[in-house]
C-alpha cells in the first residue's frame, strides 16, 4: 500500500487530514497571532486539504530524506501562501 504513487483517498485521507488539521490548529494558536479561531480554522482547512490532495501513500510511509523534507517544507510554504489569501 505505501508503495503507491497516487494521492491518499478515503480513510487514509481522512486520518491525514484530521491529524494535520488538529496541529496546524494548535501551532498558528500558539502564535498569538491577531486573528481570530475562526480565521485559523478556515486557514488550517484550505492547508490541510490542498496538502492532502498532493500526499502520496508512498510519502505516508516513508521517513523523508533531506531533499524529499525540502521538498515538503517548499510545498507547504507555497500552499501555506495560497491558503492566507
């Protein structure tokens, strides 16, 4: 299952996007940013979602190696962008 290059579905995106939800929720609180739970909720949502479309089975079951993390951290920087829009 995990060496499957298309994008999760069904229970295992599910569990992927209550999982990142839940600390995407938790962290921008821990900003004490000036915006409000509602503000947060709605961008942890587009996140988690835009995140779960582009998620493979193959990156759910692999430790990341240092360009695969990069590539992670590039492409949640570039959702992260569209989501505060």
């Amino acid at each position: 299952m995990f060496s499957r290059d298309e994008a999760i579905d069904g229970e295992a995106r599910k569990s992927f996007i209550a999982d990142t939800q839940f600390a995407c929720v938790q962290k921008q609180a821990s900003l004490n940013q000036a915006i409000t739970q509602q503000q947060i909720q709605t961008y942890c949502t587009c996140l988690t979602e835009k995140m779960a479309d582009t998620t493979t089975y193959k990156q759910l079951g692999t430790e990341l190696a240092a360009k695969a993390l990069a590539d992670l951290q590039q492409k949640v920087g570039a959702i992260s962008n569209l989501c505060r829009q």
